[in-house]
C-alpha cells in the first residue's frame, strides 16, 4: 500500500468545510445546529494504470475484527444476536483516488465521473475511544433493552492525556438520553482493556437470581447498571396488535429500542469517577452519538394494518409502511434528497443553494446480488446517490457511516444485522458496507440513482 501514497499526493480536504443548517432529531425536541460539512479527511493519489491492493488490510476486514472483538457484560445467551447495534465514532478517514485519466482530481467535490468506482472507496480510517453497542437481552423470561457505552483505557487515548498520562480504575461517564441524565461511574474491565459501562432497562430488585456468574461478576463490579430511566422501554411495546393503524413514531417515543427513530446520546467523559476532573476534550468535551441507520422490514415499519377488499379485490390485505411520502406520513422528509453545492441532481446540475431539495428516488439502477459466503461489498461512499439494500435470502452484516459531518452526530461507523425481508437505505454521501458472514449465498435486491 505504500507504493500508493507520498505526502505530496495526498489531498486535504479540511478547506472544503461548508456551513449547513442540519436538523438534529432528539426524542425530547427538535433543534436546530450549525454543521461544519466536511467530505472527508484526505485522499490518496493512486498511480495511473495501477490497482490498490483491496486484499491487504481490508477496512472492511479491520471494521468487522472491532466488532468481534467487542464483549458484553453478561453471557453470550444473555444478548439477542440478532438485534445489536455497534456504533464506532470515526476520527479521521482516507480515500482513494480516482483512476486515470482524472488521478490527480483528488477534491471530492470536483469527482463528477459517475463510473469511476476507485475514487468511492475508503483506503483507511481511525476509530476514535468512545464505542456504543445497543440491542436486546433477556433475563429471567423478561426481554429488556441494553446499552453498553465504553471507554478505550491507555495512556495515549484523549482522556488519558489530558488527565496527564494515567488513569484510574473508573472514569466518569455523564450521558444525556432523551430528557434523562446522570453520571455514572465506569469501571476498568480487563477483559476489553476498556472502562465499560452497561445499563439495562429494568429496575435492580430480583435481578441478581435471574443472572448468570458472569452477568453477577458485572454487577458486583458495577458494569451492569439497571438503569431504566436512561434506557426504558418492554418488549411489548410495538407488537402487531398495539400500534394497529398508528403511525409508529409516536407510539413510545421515548424507546431505547424503537424500531424507527433514531436514538441520540450526549457522553462526556471524565478522569474522576464522580463526573469531575479532567473530560476527554473530542468535541468541545461531549461526543454526540446517534444510532441511525435507516432499517425497515417486517418488524420496522411507520405503520401496520389490514385492507379489506384491497383495491377493489378480494379479503385481506396485510400491509407495512416502510418509507412513505404519501397520506398521514406527508411531509415527513423521510424520502427527500437534501442537495448541496457539490451535488449532482436527477438532470446533472450542481450548484445548488443550502435547502434545495428533490424528492427521493429518482431510480437509475436496480440489480440483483448474489453474495458467495464469507464475500462482502467494500467500505466505499458515493457523493450523489442514495441507495437501497433488500436482503431476499440469508443474512448480511450492514454497515452505514459518515464521510461528512452531518450535524446530527459525531461522524460514526454503524453496523447491525440485515436479515431476509429487511431493506437499509442509504442517503447521499453515506459510507456503506455489506458482509456476507454465513457458509451460505446471500441474495438481495438493491435500487438506487443520481450517481
């Protein structure tokens, strides 16, 4: 990969920041913030007439080696596999060049050939010492959702420096959830070499019978926290019969499981395990997380109901809105494309003002995938086009992140499972992956345009 770079090929690209006005969805209010839009962090040069070497150090590879190397507090039965949710804030991000004859255009905001795919991959990215894993786990009958916010431990991380090198065996963790707050006290774990702490929503009495060894030892030392007031929500909440003809988004608001809004924390990180001292000074002091890939299928919808005679036929219909524009959910931009200067629209045209829109979706491509085992998609963006994935058959680790400061979060790699029936959607700009994990083809379906 060296042979690739020298350091007067590689672009900056911090002059580009544009300011926006993004809007940040909290599930206590909206507001609205200035965002610094940067497109990345720098790209590579690549030579003419030469291929990056994808097969040596694969970010794709190294992303997915993070989350195995993630552990929970409680045993591995303990934690619905199919529902967690990893959130990994990113810190700097490189990508690759375009091909010849454009090699030396490494602005991405000047990158308007719509076929060269070298240029949308990422070459590299470094993961900042915050990580968020959120999901479903069941004790003693009850399904109750987790989250699990951690702490990278050392010398060199941000928190440790600014403390003067060392740190003890608990940091402070302050987290604003929604309209609760509180400081917590997270301890060193020496499994993950990490200061973790992992709230649960349920309340502490009788807990203790209905753990493992493993989930006891947590909570002896304070790393399993039944906490929920940060982290409510049952299992129960959005089943079929409850949200019948209701928009579903405002059904429980408030869910640290909601299959449909995002969810937004605000974590500050501090060498005293009361919340004072020295505070990890990333972000002015505070990381803005935010789990929110757009996944909808058979248990995440805007709505659910039944039809009868549907369109003038016969019984029944079933039905699940998944992304809508149309009836109770106009208006709800789920659907719009959000147009900046460098964008290209549905006709080629760029220069666009800050709050152009276009509807969504505008589609000039659909195929099918065929996903051999243990094959993915690589890490990769496109500057205009949004896409859609659909998995037919099997399973897929999905991953959708940042290139560009959004304004909504710290930029962040997400990653979650997208099983058979499910769809992710990606918008303009966003970094997107896709693992085949199984010892079986996966198949999907994907759509997308403007790029």
């Amino acid at each position: 990969m060296g042979s690739l770079r020298s350091s007067a090929q590689v672009h900056d690209l911090g002059h580009l920041a544009t300011e926006c006005l993004a809007p940040i969805r909290n599930h206590s209010s909206e507001r609205e913030t200035v965002a610094q839009l940067v497109h990345t962090d720098s790209v590579i040069r690549v030579d003419p007439g030469t291929t990056p070497a994808y097969d040596v150090d694969n970010p794709l590879q190294r992303l997915l080696a993070v989350v195995e190397d993630v552990r929970l507090s409680a045993a591995r039965e303990v934690y619905d596999p199919c529902s967690i949710q990893y959130l990994f804030p990113l810190t700097w991000l490189q990508l690759y060049g375009p091909s010849a004859p454009n090699s030396d255009q490494l602005d991405p905001a000047q990158q308007d050939v719509k076929t060269d795919f070298q240029k949308q991959n990422v070459h590299d990215f470094h993961l900042g010492d915050t990580r968020a894993v959120r999901g479903w786990a069941v004790v003693g009958g009850q399904r109750l959702p987790f989250l699990q916010l951690s702490y990278r431990a050392g010398p060199d991380s941000a928190l440790a420096q600014a403390a003067g090198g060392t740190l003890g065996g608990a940091i402070g963790c302050t987290v604003h959830i929604g309209g609760a707050s509180a400081t917590l006290r997270a301890p060193y774990d020496e499994e993950s070499a990490r200061y973790v702490v992992e709230l649960w929503g349920r309340s502490g009495d009788g807990l203790r019978p209905q753990v493992d060894a493993r989930g006891g030892a947590a909570l002896d030392a304070g790393v399993v926290q039944p906490r929920p007031d940060l982290v409510p929500g049952g299992a129960g909440d959005f089943a079929r019969q409850a949200v019948d003809g209701q928009d579903i988004r405002g059904v429980s608001p408030q869910h640290a499981m909601h299959p449909v809004l995002p969810l937004y924390l605000d974590v500050r990180w501090s060498a005293g395990a009361d919340g004072g001292g020295a505070a990890d000074p990333t972000g002015g002091g505070t990381t803005r997380l935010g789990f929110e890939m757009q996944l909808r299928g058979w248990n995440n919808y805007l709505g659910v109901g039944t039809s009868l005679n549907p369109h003038g036929g016969v019984g029944t219909l079933e039905y699940r809105n998944l992304f809508s524009l149309y009836g109770r959910y106009e208006g709800s931009q789920e659907l719009i494309r959000r147009l900046e200067p460098w964008n290209l629209d549905g006709f080629g045209h760029k220069g666009h003002t800050s709050g152009d829109v276009e509807p969504f979706f505008a589609v000039q491509y659909m195929d099918l995938h065929v996903l051999e085992p243990a094959c993915g998609i690589g890490l990769h963006r496109h500057r205009d086009n949004q896409e859609v994935f659909m998995m037919l058959d099997g399973d897929g680790i999905m991953v959708v992140g940042d290139w560009a400061d959004s304004g909504t979060r710290q930029r962040s790699l997400e990653v979650r499972s997208l099983h058979a029936g499910e769809l992710a959607m990606l918008r303009g700009g966003n970094l997107h992956a896709l693992m085949n994990p199984g010892d079986r083809r996966a198949s999907l379906f994907m759509c997308g345009g403007y790029d």
